[in-house]
C-alpha cells in the first residue's frame, strides 16, 4: 500500500563470519542496513543468529573502507586508477615472473570470499601465472584436520550435517569452544542435550560454557589429546566393544592399528594426560552405550605440532566404534570461517586443484589443461607457512593476498611483518587498509558480500547463495572482478559476467561439484557436496563408500611426539587462547561494528584465581606477557574456567600490539605446517596491580 515504504530492499544473504554458515534477509534502505531477519526456510539456522550475525554489520559503511586504489610513492601511498593500479601489477608481477619464474610468486586467498572468487583466483595462478605456490588461511586452522580425515575416510570434511549433531546420542567436544566460535550450531547442542537427553562431553584446558553443562568434563594436561584419545580406543577395543561387523565389511588395517595403541594402557594414560583411570573408563563408556557419537572438534586439537596426528587419532576412534556413514555420527572438525570449507573445495591450496584432485596427477591435469589450453605445473606448490619462509631465503620475491590480515594471523608475527618488508612487490587486496597492507606495494579496493553475489560453502559442507543488497561503494569492485581485471592484463581474456558463469565451469572440471548450478541454488535453496550431474546431493557421507579407490577406511597407527613447547623456569606459563563470541579474529570488521565494540571493546587475558592470588593480582591488573618472540601489555580477568598455570589470551585484539601472534612462534604440525599456536609459554610481569 502508499503507506508501506517501498524503498525498503529484503535481500538473502548468508552470513560473513563463521562456519555455520547461517542465512538470513537483510533489509536496506539506501545504503542504511534497518535490520538482519531470520527465515524458517533458513536450512541452518531457520529463526536463530548471533550477535555477529545480527549486529556485525556497520562495518559496510565505515568510513574506513577502501574506495580507490592506493599505490605507494616512498613511504606513502596515493589514490590512483583502476589503470594504473591493474598497469603496475602487470609491469612489476610479470617482471618478477620474467626474471625469476613463475614459482617466485605467490597467492594467498580468502575465506572470506567467495567459491567462485577462490576458484578464479587460484586458475589465475595456475593457468595464467603457472605456479601452485597458491594457499588460504586453512593452513592456520583446519588443514590438519583435513589431513588426518583425508589419511582415514578420505574426505576432508564433516561427515553429515548440524542435523546429526542435534540428533546424536553423545556429542563429545575436544578443544572447541562452540558456544563463542560456533553459536548457533552450541544452541543446537544445549538444545538436544536440555530438551532430547543428549549426552555431552567436553574435554578442554578450559571450562568454557559447554563445559559448564557437559555430563562429563575433563581437563587434561595441554597437548596430550592424542594419548588419551589412543588409551580410550585401546581400551574399548580391550573390553572387546568395538564395532566388528564393521570394521570387517568397510575398514582396512585392523592388525597393524591394534597393534601399534601397545604402549597406550590406561597407566600410561593417567601419568601423561592427568586424568584419572575413572575418568578415561568413563569416557570409554559414555562412547560404548551411545546410540550415535559425533566428535567435534576445533584449533584446541588442530593448532598443535601434533595437530593431524591427533586429528588421526579422532578418525580412529570413530571407525573403531562403528561412528561413520550412518546419521547422527562421525567426525566434524568445525570450520572457523564462513568460507574456510570453499577455499579449500575450490583449490586455493597448493597441492590440489578444485574438489581435492591433486596436481600431480596426470589425468587430473589434462582435464584441466584442456579446458583452459593451457599446459599447468605438476609441481605441488608453497603453502604460506612455506612461502614465509621462501620470503627468507630470497627464493620467493612477490605476495598477491586478498581478504586476508595475514600480519597478524599468521603465527610469530613481528617475524611474518619484518618478512613482508623484504618483498619485491606485493599486492594487497581488502574491504580496508589492514595491517598488512601498511606492506604493500598495490592495494585493490574490493567489495563485501553484501555487495555481491556469490556463493559459501559452510561446515557442513552446504553450498548456499548469497545476493547483492547494496552496490559497491566507491571504486570498490567484487574480488571476482578485480581478479578477472588482472588476469586480463596479462592477456587472459576471461570473459566471466556473473558468478554464475564461473560456478558453471567448476562444476564442469570438479566431479564433486558436478550438478551445482545457480539455478538449483536459488533462493533458500542449497546443495551439500558431493552433488551428482542429476543434482542429487550428499548430507550424509560414506554410507556405502568411503572415499577411496576399494571404498573401504584406514586405520592410521600414530606415533606420540612431545609438545614443542613446555614451560620452563623462565617462560613459566601455559598460554592459550582463542574466540569470543562478539569478535571476529582481528577485528577489522566486528571493531567497525558500534554495537559489538561498545560491548565488548577490548582482549583480556584470563587467569586462574591459585594462580591470581600467588602473584597478587586482581581482574583488571596489567601484565606484561613475554615468550622468546614478543612481548603484548594485556589487561587480567581473574577467572576459575582457566586452572594453575594456563593462561588464556583472547585472540580478538583492537590494539595490533597486543595480538597474541607477537607471542607465538614458527613452529608447526609436521603434515600440515600450521602453526603450533596453543602450544605456547611465557613469563607474566606485572605493570599494575589492579
Ligand atoms: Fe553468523 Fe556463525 Fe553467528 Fe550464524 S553462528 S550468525 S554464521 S557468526
């Protein structure tokens, strides 16, 4: 009617923070967001959000945003043209390439962005620039997890759906704090275990809320989750409750995985893990009554040297007791990112094209090779951790990340930021003027997904679409136009008009994403993969196969290796950190939302009332945490969810000086490279009391 405002635009979105992946509409007028309205169609979520998802929004209209491109002149950076923006990276990249070859360049992708942008971003690098030195944040959070499922049931994904977690009979959490990092898939967990009698057990350094209500927690020393995961399976396998029928029809390597858990008795257990003989027989026996177990898990278990190992060990666990390719069960290594999942489907990894088909397989390349005319690498390339390195040793000489704040996520970052100064050139392209960007040479202005169309791919593995509510502001162009616009200039002629047009040609090379299409995904709709040509989709994996050429698992024997940090008399104190459930990592866009800094406006660090009263400190004392890497001046928070001497940093820091990755080193799992990020010790100085 005349009295209803019809300039009041509702568009579906999905949400940019974390891996649930939840999907609402947004209401705009102009570029005004009036409010963020949940819908029962939601596949994830029907009517829930959080706090991100409905107040982590002002950041589209800060001031801050980038609108034109910036080339810097000395110490400065000025405005400049698309021109003389896309003229410049062609000159000083393609001089690079000239030189020095393809591998000594660089691309570092977003999992803030979309499928289709990560796709085209990493056949820029392959097929235009010829080089798989191509990787996302991934390899901070999730790649071990990925590793170990791609070792043991060959799909680095969760097995079913946040269905199956809500209808599990026993959801076990290890080193995940779902209620902060994952808020409405937590809801969904309280939910069942309030409402439905679902068993919860949460093993953590940290009681955290789900620890508050699980039927059974359990602290255990920091970095032993392998050992007591090995000892449980060792013991259910003793009292002879695994899953025989089972294990022979679908899983391969019995013999040789019984045999190497040898050393894992429960004695040994206790002595390593600290937890009683009671508590692990409990474990084992939540486990073995359980009608359904699923096991999540997040950078607790991941962020380890021992990372893909105890990802492994997981694995195991669950094929020992039958916990694979039937609902309500399985694994789920909890995506960080609302986009983690996609970068890595659509082959912004150095070893794998799209659909994890990997580069060194001859058949896989000439698919590639032609589709694109083009001859590709066979060479895996650098991930970033490598790339840093590369940096060092003068073999790698340009950087081009997008959508990434790589100086202060990265691990050892005063390392990382002294590395970025060493480059030749370096292209950073970004919503805003990011930390790292202060070391660039080009910055490209892009646009947020509010801004574009696109499509995310959650935890679940769940492709959904997102639609453009407001236009580009300024300059600002989406990624996946910008990454066109280069290729282009170094004479691609892609011609890609929509993200459609791009999804369309992912899903003719990735057999995963066969029958994906815009068409199927409209609206409300979405697809989880693997989706067949005929568009018939799988929430549930492994029913029949698991992902290997037999169809059948593996059983992964483990080794323990120590911690690569432990504290000693100078560096004393177990430092931890993590999520909270306002921010989101560094901050550059939940810091930009008014609603979410006002409430919570800074990092803190939590520490243990034994540990609060020894020092004699209060909440709100100001300490100088230092490690053999750097030094942060962070505000105390006396609390019992932390005990002795574990210390846990907030990792969401306003204050580039106070980031936990000043703190923490180069050290990192041995599959993977990601960092070792929780396995890290410091010493406290005491600036103010309280
Ligand atoms: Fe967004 Fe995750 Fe919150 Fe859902 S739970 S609204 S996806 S941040």
């Amino acid at each position: 009617s005349a009295m209803r405002d019809s300039r009041i635009k509702r568009t579906k979105t999905v949400c940019t923070y974390c891996g649930v992946g939840c999907s609402f509409e947004v209401w705009t007028k102009g570029r005004k967001i009036l409010k963020i309205e949940p819908q029962h169609e939601a596949p994830v979520n029907q009517i829930s959000t959080c706090v991100k998802g409905k107040f982590g929004w002002d950041f589209i209209n800060s001031e801050e945003r980038l609108t034109k491109p910036l080339i810097r002149k000395g110490d400065k950076f000025v405005e400049a043209t698309w021109d003389e923006a896309l003229d410049l990276i062609h000159e000083k990249l393609g001089g690079i390439k000239d030189t020095y070859g393809p591998d000594s360049i660089g691309y570092i992708a977003s999992s803030k962005c979309s499928n289709e942008e990560n796709f085209i971003f990493q056949k820029f690098a392959r097929a235009v620039m010829g080089t798989n030195n191509i990787d996302n944040c991934s390899r901070y959070c999730q790649s071990p997890a990925t590793s170990g499922l791609m070792r043991t049931v060959g799909i680095g994904g969760d097995a079913g759906t946040v269905k199956d977690i809500a209808n599990a009979g026993l959801v076990i959490v290890i080193g995940a704090n779902p209620a902060e990092s994952h808020p409405v898939l937590a809801t969904r967990i309280k939910r069942a275990h309030k409402l439905r009698g679902q068993k919860l057990m949460v093993i953590d350094l940290r009681k955290h809320e789900l620890g508050e209500r699980a039927d059974l927690f359990i602290r255990p020393k920091p970095g032993t989750d392998l050992v007591w995961l090995s000892a449980v399976t060792k013991y259910i396998l003793d009292q002879g409750w695994h899953d025989e029928k089972f294990i022979l029809a679908r899983v391969n390597g019995f013999e040789q995985y019984v045999a190497s858990l040898e050393k894992f008795t429960l004695d040994y257990a206790v002595e390593k893990t600290g937890m009683t003989r009671e508590q692990l027989i409990q474990i084992a026996t939540m486990i073995h009554e359980a009608d359904g177990v699923c096991i999540l898990w997040a950078m607790g278990v991941t962020q380890h040297s021992m990372g893909t190992d105890t990802s492994t060990a997981i694995a195991n666990l669950l094929l020992v007791t039958g916990n694979f390719g039937r609902p309500n069960a399985g694994a789920y290594p909890l995506r960080g990112h609302n986009n983690v999942q996609g970068a890595c489907d659509f082959g912004t990894m150095p070893a794998w094209m799209p659909g994890y088909e990997s580069v060194e397989d001859e058949k896989v390349r000439a698919k590639y090779e032609k589709a694109w005319g083009v001859t590709l690498s066979p060479k895996p390339g650098l991930n970033n951790h490598q790339m840093i390195e590369g940096v060092t040793n003068g073999k790698l000489k340009a950087l081009y990340l997008f959508g990434e704040e790589m100086s202060l996520v990265d691990s050892n970052s005063n390392h990382v930021e002294s590395v970025f100064e060493k480059l030749d050139f370096f292209v950073v392209q970004d919503i805003f003027f990011s930390r790292t960007a202060r070391y660039a040479d080009v910055v490209l202005p892009a646009a947020p997904s509010l801004e574009k169309e696109g499509t995310f791919t959650n935890t679940e593995r769940r492709i959904q679409r997102f639609y453009q509510a407001l236009k580009p502001l300024g300059d600002s162009k989406p990624d996946w136009q910008i990454i066109q616009l280069v290729a282009n200039r170094f004479g691609a002629n892609w011609k890609y008009e929509h993200p459609s047009d791009i999804m369309a040609e992912a899903a003719t090379l990735a057999n995963i994403f066969a029958g994906v299409s815009y068409e199927r995904l409209v609206d409300w709709n979405s697809l989880v993969w693997p989706v067949e040509a005929d568009g018939t989709d799988t929430p549930l994996l492994y029913t029949e196969r698991f992902a290997f050429p037999d169809g059948r698992a593996r059983l992964y024997p483990l080794e323990e290796h120590e911690p690569m940090f432990k504290p000693n008399e100078e560096y004393d104190l177990h430092l931890n950190n993590g999520r909270l459930l306002e921010h989101f990592h560094e901050g550059n866009m939940t810091y930009r939302s008014q609603g979410i800094t006002h409430k919570v406006p800074r990092e803190w660090l939590e520490v243990s009332p034994e540990l609060a009263r020894e020092r004699g400190i209060e909440s709100g004392a100001l300490v100088r945490l230092t490690s053999p890497y750097g030094h942060v001046k962070v505000r105390v928070q006396v609390t019992d969810t932390v005990r002795g001497k574990e210390l846990y940093l907030t990792m969401n820091s306003r204050d580039a000086e106070s980031a936990i990755n000043r703190l923490t080193s180069s050290y990192h799992d041995k599959v993977t490279h990601t960092p070792n990020y929780k396995e890290m010790s410091v010493k406290m100085e005491i600036l103010e009391k309280n």
